[in-house]
C-alpha cells in the first residue's frame, strides 16, 4: 500500500498566496488606524484622549511584524507546496512501478524486487512525513509579534488594583510607545536592523527627544541575548550609543562602529584636501585650506584611537556638538566615577586635538578604581567659532549669561541617571569637576537632582542662581590668579556668585611667579597711595587660567592635592 500525500499541495500555494496578500494590507492598514485615532485630540478635549491616541500608535509597529510573520508564514507554506508537489510524482513513479511489477511477476515470488519497493515505499513515507514535520516546526518558531495591549470586546475585565492617576498612566504610555521601536529592533539581526532604522528614521527621533528612563532601558538590554546584543551594536550604532540605559561598554562599541565609518569620509576628505594643497591660490584661501587640513587630520588621528580601542567614546554625536570621552573600565572593582566638565569654547575638535581629557586621564592613571567621564553633552559658550576677537568676546558673553545654566544642567543629570542604571557604577563615590564654565553646568545639575559626594571647581565660574549646597557633599575651589578670577574680584562675572565667594567651597589659590599685588588708593581712588587697599593680579592672565585644567609640571602641585582629596 502505497500511502496517500496528506495535505493538497495546491490548496498549499493558495494559502501561501492568502498570507502574502493580508501582509500587504496590514502597513497601510496599520497607518489608517493610527492616523485616525491621532485626530482623536481634535474632537475630544479629555486627558485620556492623548493617552488613548498614544496607545494606538504602536500598532504601526504591531502591523508590520504582524505582516512580516505572515510573509515568513508564506514561504514557509509555498516551499513545503512544491515539495509536496515533487513528493506527488515521486508517488506516481512508485505506483507504475509496483504496477509493472505486479504484471511482469505473474505469480513468480521474486522476493528481492518486493523487498526493494517495500524499501521504497517506506522511505517515500518517511520523507513525507519528516517534510510536514519540518514546516511545522519552521511555522512554530516565527517569533510572535508583541503584544498590544487594547480593549477586546467581550473580554473578561482585568482584576480591579491600585488606582492610578492619569499622570501616571500617560507616563506608563509613553514609556511603551518609545520602547517600541526598540522591542522591533531586538528581533531583528543586523542587517534587517539598519534597513528598519533607514526606514523608520522617526524612531531615532523618538527616542531622542523622549529618551526612556535609563533603569527600564538597563532592565530591557538585559534581557537581549549576546547575539541580540551585538545585532543592535551593528545595526543601529548611532542609535544605541546615544541611548542613556545601555551599559557603558556597550555604547563604547556601538560608537566604535559609527566612528569607523566616519574615518572613512574623514579619510576621503584628506586625499580631496591635499590636491588643493599644492594649487596656486591667495594666502588667505591657502591657510583656510591648511586649517581644514590640519582639522582634518587631528579628527582622522583621533577616530583611528577610537577604531583601535584607545579611545573610548560614551557618546558621539558630532553633527550635534555632543561628544562623551570615557576614561577606565566600569566593573565589580570601580569605586569612584569622575564627571569633568571642561570650560568656554569647548568644541568636539577640542576633543581631537587631547585639549581637554588631560586631568581626567591623569586621574584615572593615579588610580586603578577609578572611571571617568568627559562632557559635552550639550552647546557650550563660544564653542560656535566665530572668527577672531569677535567670536572671543561672544564667547565671554555666553559664559556669563544665565539661560544657558538651566538645560545645560538638565543635560548633565540625565548623564547622572544614566549612571545610576549600571550597577557597577551605581554605588561608587561621584564626583563632578568643572573647570572655568564647567562649574556652572555641574551645580545646575544639583538643582536638577544630581547628587555627588565631591565637587571640585577648577578655576570655576559661577553657581547658578537658587542653587544651594548640599550638606552631605563637600565642595572645594581650585585656581591660580587668572583673567576670571581678576573679572570675579572686580563683579563682573556670575552676579557675585564666584566659587570663591560662596562659602560652601574651600578655596585653594596657588601663587605663580607672574603674580603682583596693585596698589588701587584709599577708597578705590584713581591715584595710588601706600596705604591703600590692593588687587592680586597676573602678568599671564589666561595661561594661569589655562593651567589649573592642565597636567604640566607646573601645576603637579595642585595636581597632587586635587588627586589626595579626590581619594578620601
């Protein structure tokens, strides 16, 4: 008995040619509801009529792997058609045989051709059997697409639990819908990862004008497989060296990958430059080409240390002006995290050119537990380059104006949270520093909710206006006589509120040899008098300003005392 093909191949292909067709229909079916329900706000002034439209946005999402599964679904059925198919005339060939046979034997027992067919026969049996089996099993492993949680009709009501307010429901909604894209993401490998982000470039947007809280993207990445792990570092670098959450090694690798393309262009650019080079042109359009040439290179140098590992980028945002330099390697024996934030005109290039991480690299070579960070995480004052004196003094401006201090804080205490989510960093002792402007973002942090256990001003600016000390943090003030602190004795700078001035901090000023007292007159009067009052000023202004944030031999005095107190 020759066993009949259980299952009708056409039948097969008919329902492969069913799934493709609804998975076309999903997308744009998708896209209708949630444009719908987005105009919900419109006719329907209510709270919960924006917690509802978000609600519905997801199923975007929700369709289109929904519709995906279908087309696997699909090639699935279709493959396991035409084996079924070539299965059939494979049945057909046996039946004439066992005919032929049937005929030519007559009665004749010829036990070795029966046993050959019976062989046949069997074997035919077992691949389609192990055929079916195998569709099966493909079918079963299509991950199911996520879940999206929305009314049903008829269905059982959820057990009744705390209530929640809307405030905290709109939260929750929010916090899935920007969630989703990266759940998509994860079940994807790496190159249906980068085709989804090119298709999706929303979803970047999403994330980064409504970043998730760090804790549920730590709690989300630790769930990922190795293997997910390392398809998102591939497919979506910028993406996920940018996301607060993400262990800190892991953004480090991500933004090794986007900054190896970069050194591509980068690269690109240097050959197109030095044809310029040799051409004829005036002297000024030479040494703009020069100078964009040697940008150029220090960009290349930089990016080929974070190709190699020697450099390692927490964040990388160039097109953005924000870049994070990580020094040290978070683990079980980190004990201190060091967040430096350097001055006026910092810009990414000054990160290429090693004009910033100097004391915080220093700090992290003196000790082994030690994991620091270098911010820009944001614009600074003067870091636009405008030409000359011109963009000098704007700079200066900048610095001294107060709107900057509110986001600029903001920003540096999302890094704090983001900190806070890696367990191996959690528990350490924190410690901020900024050098000349730097103070003013690290104290608007505090206002912001960032505690650190030690803040160091280098030189600092000022504290920001209602910001207070906080009683279990101590708080020390590092400077030479400089250009700022000459601007802060005579109040020109922060309204009076110099780290000097503001009792929290423990001022310690060191003399250079280029320091003179100036004799002003009894009651600041034009003309100089020996009794009176006088000004600590600098013959070298703003190399003594230059020089608390630096790590030459003449400023290991200071070095070592900062480092001795940072260790307590």
């Amino acid at each position: 008995m020759i066993p009949e093909i259980p299952v009708d191949a056409a039948a097969l292909g008919r329902v492969a040619e069913e799934l493709r067709a609804k998975a076309a229909l999903l997308p744009e079916a998708g896209s209708a509801v949630v444009s719908r329900w987005d105009g919900l706000e419109a006719v329907y002034e209510a709270p919960e009529a924006a917690a509802v439209a978000a609600k519905m946005r997801p199923l975007a999402v929700v369709a289109a792997d929904v519709g995906e599964a279908l087309l696997r679904a699909a090639d699935i059925v279709d493959r396991l058609s035409d084996d079924l198919l070539w299965l059939a005339l494979r049945r057909r060939g046996l039946v004439e045989h066992v005919a032929e046979f049937a005929r030519a034997a007559r009665g004749i027992d010829d036990r070795d051709r029966s046993v050959e067919l019976t062989r046949e026969i069997d074997g035919f049996a077992a691949d389609v059997d192990e055929r079916i089996d195998q569709a099966r099993g493909d079918l079963a492993a299509i991950p199911l697409p996520p879940t999206w949680e929305v009314a049903i009709p008829d269905a059982a009501a959820p057990p009744l639990g705390p209530r929640l307010t809307w405030a905290v429901r709109s939260e929750e909604i929010a916090t899935e819908l920007v969630m989703a894209p990266l759940l998509a993401l994860a079940r994807s490998g790496t190159s249906r990862i980068a085709r989804l982000i090119a298709a999706h470039p929303e979803w970047a947007d999403l994330l980064r004008e409504h970043p998730p809280a760090p804790d549920v993207v730590r709690a989300w990445w630790d769930t990922l497989s190795p293997a997910a792990a390392a398809a998102l570092i591939d497919g979506a670098p910028a993406l996920v060296g940018a996301l607060g959450g993400v262990p800190p090694l892991a953004r480090v690798a991500a933004n090794r990958v986007t900054a190896r393309s970069r050194l591509g262009d980068v690269e690109a650019e240097l050959a197109g430059w030095e044809r310029l080079r040799g051409e004829g042109a005036s002297a000024d359009l030479q040494a703009e080409r020069r100078a964009a040439w040697d940008a150029l290179r220090a960009e290349r140098d930089y990016l080929r240390g974070v190709e190699t590992g020697k450099v390692q980028l927490y964040l990388y945002e160039p097109a953005d002006n924000r870049i994070i330099e990580m020094f040290g390697t978070p683990g079980t024996g980190t004990t201190r995290v060091l967040t430096y934030v350097p001055g006026t005109f910092t810009r990414v290039d000054s990160f290429y050119r090693g004009e910033v991480q100097g004391v915080s690299q220093w700090m992290t070579e003196q000790e082994s537990g030690m994991v620091a960070f270098v911010w820009k995480g944001t614009d600074f004052p003067g870091d636009d380059e405008y030409p000359g004196q011109t963009g000098f003094g704007i700079g200066l401006l900048e610095a001294n104006g107060p709107d900057r201090a509110a986001p600029a804080g903001e920003a540096l205490a999302r890094l704090h949270r983001e900190v806070a989510s890696d367990p191996t960093l959690a528990h350490c002792r924190q410690i901020a520093m900024g050098h000349s402007w730097g103070l003013v973002p690290v104290t608007a942090s505090e206002v912001q909710g960032a505690h650190y256990d030690q803040v160091h001003s280098l030189s600092g600016a000022w504290v920001p206006e209602g910001w207070t000390l906080d009683a279990s943090t101590s708080y020390s003030h590092w400077s030479y006589t400089d250009a700022l602190s000459m601007a802060q004795d005579a109040m020109l700078v922060g309204a009076g509120r110099a780290p000097d001035a503001v009792p929290a901090f423990e001022s310690h000023i060191y003399e250079r040899p280029t320091d003179v007292d100036v004799l002003l007159g009894g009651d600041l009067a034009p003309f100089v008098t020996p009794d009176g009052p006088s000004q600590r000023v600098s013959l070298s202004p703003l190399a003594n300003h230059s020089l608390i944030a630096g790590v030459s031999e003449e400023n290991k005095n200071a070095l070592n005392d900062l480092k001795e107190r940072l260790l307590k």
